[in-house]
C-alpha cells in the first residue's frame, strides 16, 4: 500500500496533506491520479476515515476503466466491512458477481464478507 520508514504518524499526516492537495486539483483520468487516490483511500482506512475513503472510493470508481473497477470494488467491500455497512456490502458484492464474475475479487469480497 505505502511505506514510511520512519514509523511516525507525522509522516503520514504530511502524506496525507500533500496527497489531498493534488487531488483538490483539476479531475483527470491520468494513471497518476488513479494511483494518488488510492494511496489516500489507503492513508484514510488507516486513520479509520471511512466516511471519507468511501467517498474517494466513489470518486476513483467514475475515472478508472472498467478493467481495474474489481480491486477498487473489493477495497470498498473491505471498507464497508470495516463499519459494519452489511447492506453496501451486499450492493458491491452483486455489482461484482453482475459486471465481473470471472474477477478473482468475487471471491475475496465473498471472503470478507463472511469474515
């Protein structure tokens, strides 16, 4: 996900402000901002920033290409799993089984769920 060799909070939060502030910029689809995004969606689900990773997860979802929606659904499966969202759970669950059944995701958001 990310490395701060450090192992200070500070790191992350300075992390955090940079990664935000590029991402305020203008919207692109460009492989960078997917990556930047994730990397703050990452950065929020260790704060426990669900509320927002979600929305970031919602963000990343209208920009990337159909190939790479599985892992960014699974992210928000693991995310919804994290607040107890059980309904959301099972919304992104079908979406996988419906639009990507082949994805190996299916089975591991299968697996979170049942955690």
């Amino acid at each position: 996900r990310y490395f701060i060799d450090d192992g200070s909070t500070a790191s992350l939060k300075k992390a955090k402000v940079i990664l935000k502030s590029i991402l305020s910029g203008p919207v692109s689809k460009s492989f960078y901002n997917d990556q930047v995004r994730r990397l703050y969606i990452a950065i929020l689900e260790d704060e426990k920033d669900y509320k927002e990773a979600l929305n970031e997860i919602d963000k990343l979802l209208m920009l990337i290409a159909d190939k790479n929606k599985p892992e960014v659904l699974l992210m928000k499966v693991r995310i919804l799993k994290c607040i107890g969202d059980e309904e959301g759970i099972l919304n992104a669950i079908a979406l996988l089984r419906e639009k990507y059944s082949s994805s190996v995701e299916v089975k591991k958001a299968l697996a979170i769920h049942l955690l």
